[in-house]
C-alpha cells in the first residue's frame, strides 16, 4: 500500500502555483535580520527565483494530498523537567546562559528565534500536547524524528526519552510519525570511546530491530507500498550499501530508505533536499538547487520534498562557526521552496523545522514569526480540504490554553475548561473544543503573547577561591592528553585560559582521564579546577583523584578519589587540591559526576610553590 493520502481531482498545483494564489499568513512580524537585509526589498530577488524554477511533472506521481510532516528535534532540556538547561539552548555557555533573564523578558538562550513558551523540555507533556495542537489546527500531518538511536551514550538516551513521549501524544492525536536516523550518532560513540569500531554495525542491527519491533508495524507510522519510510540524515558514517542490507535485514519489510541530497543516492530508493548551506544563499542558488534536486528524484515512485523558511543560525556568536544565511525574505523563501515541493507532486512535504533553534530554521510559533509558517501550511489545508474547521484564530488557542494549564494563580474550573478544549482538539473534537472554550470563558485574539519573565542578572557573587598571587600558571597551554572525550570537547580546551571552552570526557565511560606534561620536574603546591561560573553549569559534586609521574609511563596514586564540590552561588564552581609534590605529569581521574555523564574541566590550573 502507498502512503494514506487523499486523492484530489481538482488540480492543486495549477490553483496555487500556477494562479499566483498568495500562501502567505497575515500576522506581521519584525524578524532579526544581520547586515543589509533589515532593510532589503526581495521581492524582484524572488520573483526572479521562481521564474527560474523549472521542475517537470514527474512520470511517476500524480498529483495528490501530501502528508505534510515536520523535521523535529527531541532534544531539549529546561527546569523544572530537567534539572537545568541542555546544551541547544545554550551551546556551550560561552555567551548564552538562559538563566539570565533579558531586559525584554526572555530568557538569554542560544538561538536568532524565540518560543512563545520560552525554552522548554522535550519531556514536559504539556509543552508536547501544545505543539500536537499547533499541528492538528495548522493541518499539519505528523512529524519527522532527527533520531540518534536507543545506547545511552552522549546525550542519546535524553533524545530517545524525548522520543518515546511525543510519538506517545501524536498517537492518541491521530498523527503520523517517521524516523530520519542520524548514523553517524555510531560514529561519535566510536569517538567517544562508548563503542568499539569493530561494534559498529551490530549497534546498528540492534538500533534498526528496535525500530522494527516498536515502530515499523505501528498504524501510525508512515510507509510506502507497506514498507516503513526511514530517512537518515546522511549517511554520515556507515557508507558501504552492505552495511545497511545487514541494518535492514532484521526488519520484517525492508524500510523504504531516503538518503540526504547527494549521500548514497546510488544504493538508496531516494533522497529529500536540505538546505545545503556554504556561505550566504540567495534565491537564485536556492531555485538552482531545487531545479537540480527534482530533476534527479524525477522517475522516482515516491518523493519527499523540503520546505524551508530560512536558516540563520547562531553557531558563530556563540563562539563556533557558522554554516552561512539565508534570509528569510519576508516569507519569500518559504513561498518558494514550498511551490517547487508541490510541482514535483511529492507524497510527503517535509518542513525543516519544527524547531531547530540552533540553526534559526523553526516554524514553531516565536516572536520573531509569530504564527507565519503555520498560517501558510493552515492556508494549504484549507486548499484540499475546503471544510477544515480550523481558522486563523485558532491558531492562538494552543498557546492560551497551555498558559492557563501551567499558571499556578488560574482557578481550577478554568484549568479544567482549557484541559477539555486541548484534548478536544488532540481528539479532534472540533464542537467540544468551543464548547470548552466558551464554558471557560477563554479569550482568544491575534496578538502574539509570549510567555515572558521579569528581567533579572546571571552574576552570581562568591567567594574568591584561590588567589594565585601573581604567580604563573604552569598548565596553560601545556600539552594535554585524555583517554576518551564527547563531541569536539578535547582535552587542550581545557588549558587554553578560557573557562567558555571545556573538555569532557565520554558519557558513562569511567574512568575519565585528563593529564598534563608540565615540562620538567616541578615542584607543586595547588591544582585549581574550573567550571564555567554561569548558573547553566549547576551545582554538582565530581569525584576526582590526582595521579603523578615523572616519567609519563608509571604513575603513583597522590591523592585518593575524593568528591569535590562545584557550585557557581558558593565557589565560582571553582575547587583547589593540594598536590605538594614534585612531578612533572600529572594526571586526574574521573570517576564520578553528579551534573553530567563524565568528567569536566573548563579550565585546570597548576601553581608550584614559591
């Protein structure tokens, strides 16, 4: 069976595309722009870009209702759900730290783009159930998962917990769901120390087995001519055509695989297109890479096809490198990828994203956008389905009904009544949900209301730990070695006087080892171990013992394993341990780490006696 979609005889595309329909949405917004772009008129950009679009109808598809899923990212961490703030709203700490409060009301997070909710957690079932009623009013069919299997390794567990509770809410909202897997999730693990090379297509077997035996035979997941759709977003690491014939060979169908633009296309049924980021994109690059992609997918039987807003991520402000800028073009860019996904008669539109904060490309709701995509996507359903009940309005109401659900002063009856008008819409209840409103007294407007916060300071005062006096540090810019490490947090960004970069070492991998040659036989008086003093990095004990050598072969245990404090209200999340000896390498181990997987240093200092 091919994928459930609605047949229509009325030709869509010639309507729409063709007609000059507008698809845009009325809520207007003032989007961050960089440089020239604030005040830059596209529209002669863009009506040149989509006279350039030259997409043939395809051989294969007909014309047809898509499945319109979005690309969704499972990955985020924030109070009270978490225990503190996860790495993509703040990247790293180096300039964002969302405990900080803004003068304007938001929290400091990493990302051009704010959720009208603020930073959320992934796991939190109210935030989840609000998003599966942004997409039921929006008519949005379900959701592509950027999934990095079920090891607990990095931050992969998290990512799978997050997972296994949203599929949990489309399912009781009749919504679809599939899975892109991101491969080379085994290759950091390799990295990593988590697994060995050797280990790597089994974890592989194992990972598609589970998605086999949970997933793939489940009415809500989407398949082609009864084949499960598996995307990955790649492949990054596993390459070799036999590899993933050993992956699908545990499957009961053989999934229907769709590589990334330009990654194994001669072994893989098809492909889908992304942004393709190197530098700065203009529209007349972005319809060049359309027309090239659609021309290859053009004898394809099924088709998955990208629309995308724009991408300005955040990546170079927060101290890394950015992948480039697309703008968004006052919903141009939007209006252009998604007319050329609907003239090559796709089966599934897929909109990237959901909500990338990181990479700037988010159709959730935020302050910069408002409602804008969801509007455009809303407009489209009501183009197939001229009875969708859904209006404009009722796009606000899921956020409404989530400030009233999580308000701690809303009087239990109109709790009750906005609980009643959210499962309505889950269950598509479209009569109960204004029922429910209306018995509430719930008001819904246009504005775009964000959930805000009084503006506060991130600094936090304490004590000075250790003064060094004017005396020189003799572990900076020494050479470092680690015995495992997770992502790029190598060992020399923890010797590099900056205590915004960090090493850590391989989730769950005990022993976490962090030596340093000193140069010479030196004699030792202190080491000080630094966090980042920020409140993201929260209060957290690690158990740490010091082991010495003046070789750098046969080391002697100096300090035995002890749990040292970190806490950025009392010690800058700062801590001293006394050495006094003479060594010339030094090594600490990890053993232990009550805020994290392994072992941390954003900054080890090393003072010898005077």
């Amino acid at each position: 069976m091919k994928v459930a979609v609605k047949k229509t005889t009325a030709l869509f595309f010639t309507a729409v595309c063709l007609a000059g329909i507008n698809l845009t949405g009325c809520t207007t917004t003032s989007p961050p722009k960089p440089e020239e772009s604030e005040t830059k008129d596209y529209t002669t950009d863009y009506e040149h870009a989509e006279k350039l679009l030259n997409i043939r109808q395809p051989e294969n598809r007909t014309e047809k209702k898509p499945l319109v899923l979005v690309h969704y990212m499972p990955w985020f961490q924030a109070p009270p759900v978490s225990d503190g703030y996860g790495f993509h709203w703040h990247q790293g700490g180096a300039k964002f730290d969302p405990y900080q409060i803004l003068s304007d009301g938001c929290a400091n997070i990493a990302s051009h783009q704010y959720p009208l909710t603020g930073p959320y957690d992934s796991r939190d079932r109210n935030i989840l159930e609000y998003q599966a009623a942004l997409m039921k009013i929006s008519g949005i069919d379900g959701v592509i998962f950027d999934w990095y299997g079920i090891d607990n390794a990095l931050d992969y567990k998290e990512i799978q917990e997050s997972t296994l509770a949203m599929i949990g809410v489309l399912k009781s909202a009749g919504l679809r769901y599939c899975i892109c897997y991101e491969d080379q999730s085994v290759g950091k693990m390799v990295e990593a120390g988590s697994i060995t090379k050797a280990d790597a297509v089994e974890t592989g077997k194992k990972t598609f087995k589970y998605m086999n035996d949970n997933w793939f035979s489940d009415a809500s997941y989407v398949k082609y001519e009864n084949r499960p759709v598996v995307m990955t977003f790649g492949p990054q690491y596993f390459f070799d055509r036999n590899q993933w014939d050993e992956f699908f060979s545990v499957c009961s169908e053989r999934p229907y695989f769709i590589t990334l633009e330009g990654h194994s296309e001669s072994f893989a049924d098809g492909s889908y297109n992304w942004f393709n980021m190197n530098g700065k994109k203009t529209a007349v690059q972005s319809a060049s890479q359309l027309n090239n992609f659609y021309a290859v997918q053009y004898a394809k039987p099924f088709l998955v096809a990208t629309a995308y807003a724009e991408f300005y991520d955040i990546y170079g402000q927060a101290g890394g490198k950015s992948y480039g800028y697309l703008d968004y073009a006052a919903g141009k860019t939007f209006n252009l990828t998604l007319k050329a996904s609907l003239m090559a008669y796709p089966d599934i539109i897929q909109i990237a994203t959901w909500n990338d904060y990181g990479e700037g490309t988010c159709i959730e709701p935020t302050i910069q956008r408002g409602y804008e995509e969801l509007e455009v996507l809303r407009n489209l359903q009501k183009k197939y389905a001229g009875d969708f009940p859904y209006t404009m309005l009722d796009l606000r109401a899921p956020l409404e009904l989530y400030k009233i659900i999580v308000s701690v002063s809303q009087s239990a009856a109109k709790k009750n009544s906005a609980e009643r008008a959210l499962k309505a819409v889950l269950s598509g209840d479209v009569s109960g949900y204004r029922t429910a409103l209306a018995d509430g007294k719930i008001i819904i407007d246009y504005a775009v209301k964000p959930v805000l916060q009084e503006p506060s300071s991130s600094a936090v005062k304490s004590a000075v730990v250790y003064d060094a006096g004017g005396r020189k540090n003799a572990a900076l810019g020494v050479p470092a070695v680690v015995n495992n490490k997770i992502y790029d947090f190598a060992a020399g960004k923890a010797v590099d006087g900056d205590v915004n970069t960090y090493w850590e070492g391989a989730a769950n991998k005990y022993p976490n080892t962090f030596q340093v040659d000193l140069g010479s036989p030196l004699n030792l008086d202190f080491a000080v171990l630094k966090l980042n003093p920020q409140r993201i990095w929260g209060k957290r004990s690690q158990t740490i013992g010091v082991q010495t050598s003046g070789t750098g072969i046969d080391f002697t245990t100096l300090v035995p394993p002890q749990d040292y404090a970190f806490d950025p209200a009392e010690n800058s999340n700062t801590v001293l341990i006394q050495l006094n000896a003479t060594a010339r390498y030094v090594r600490f181990v990890f053993t232990k780490n009550t805020g994290g997987t392994a072992g941390q240093i954003a900054e080890l200092e090393v003072y010898v006696k005077k």
